[in-house]
C-alpha cells in the first residue's frame, strides 16, 4: 500500500519525485497532512516513483496538442494568453532546442528544484512542437536523473540524521 502511495505522490504537480521520495524512504510526522513517511528501501521507491512521475508526461503528450489547437481555436482571453506564452516560449527556446536537441529536455526535466519537472519539461515539449516520440525518451531520463539526485540526497539526510 506505500508503494501506492509514493506512485500516487509522484504523480502530482509541483510534488513529483521531490516530494515522493521523501515520503517514501524516511519515517517521520506530517502534521499538516496527518501522515508519516512510509520507511521504505531506496531500491523499491526509486523504480515506482519514477514510474509514478511518468504517467503525467504520456498523458499530456498525448493531450496538449489536441487541447492546445482546441483552446486556441475560439477567440477567448485563455487562447490568447496560451498562444502568446507559446510563441514567447518558442521564440527564447527554439535555437537551443536546435543547437542542444534533447538535451533541452532532460536539463530541464533532471534539475529537482521548483518549476522543473516532468510536468514542465512536457509544456516545454508542446511549446517547442517536438512530438510525443522524440520528447518521452528525454523527459524519462530526466526524471530517473531527478530521481537518482534525490534519492542519493534523502539517503545521505537519513544516515546524517540517524
């Protein structure tokens, strides 16, 4: 049932693996949310909660484009502001997607602080027009990169504090 859990934790914006890692490995209260960690072993949260993170990125791959052409098709303040962002996006970003290729993706995806991520790196991929089988493959290292950094960082707090 952690398991569960931690793959559902994963999922979520903003949280993903930075938060579900944590959870998962260390023991210890969350008041705010009336919760402890679950005290599992690395090897068992790494795997699921990678996965957990991946299961946003194969649905907004597969949804941000449709939604996007759908949202910006009808005069409204929201397709308006999505395709001004969209272009300001693709203007900044573009060369380096084409200087860099993937890698783009990955940086942005691998880094574990706020506003990277999956969730971001799959914006970013709509934003660019790069389809769903060459940004998968990037978002996916860049979560199990992520994944690696905050696994290693929990378990040195863990054998610091313990």
């Amino acid at each position: 049932m952690e398991y569960i859990f931690t793959f559902i934790w994963s999922m979520a914006p903003v949280c993903e693996l930075r938060c579900a890692i944590p959870l998962g490995m260390e023991s210890y209260d969350l008041p705010f949310v009336g919760h402890r960690g679950y005290d599992l072993p690395w090897y068992g949260v790494l795997p699921v909660a990678v996965a957990g993170n991946l299961v946003p990125a194969l649905f907004w791959l597969t949804v941000l484009p449709g939604l996007g052409r759908l949202v910006t098709a009808v005069p409204n303040p929201i397709g308006r502001l999505l395709l001004w962002r969209s272009d300001q996006l693709r203007r900044r970003n573009m060369e380096r997607y084409h200087r860099h290729g993937a890698m783009v993706l990955v940086g942005l995806v691998a880094i574990p602080l706020p506003l990277t991520g999956v969730w971001t790196g799959c914006l970013a991929a709509w934003a660019l027009e790069i389809p769903f089988s060459k940004a998968l493959p990037p978002i996916a290292l860049g979560a199990l990169i992520a994944g690696g950094v905050v696994t290693g960082l929990t378990a040195l707090g863990v054998a610091a504090a313990g």
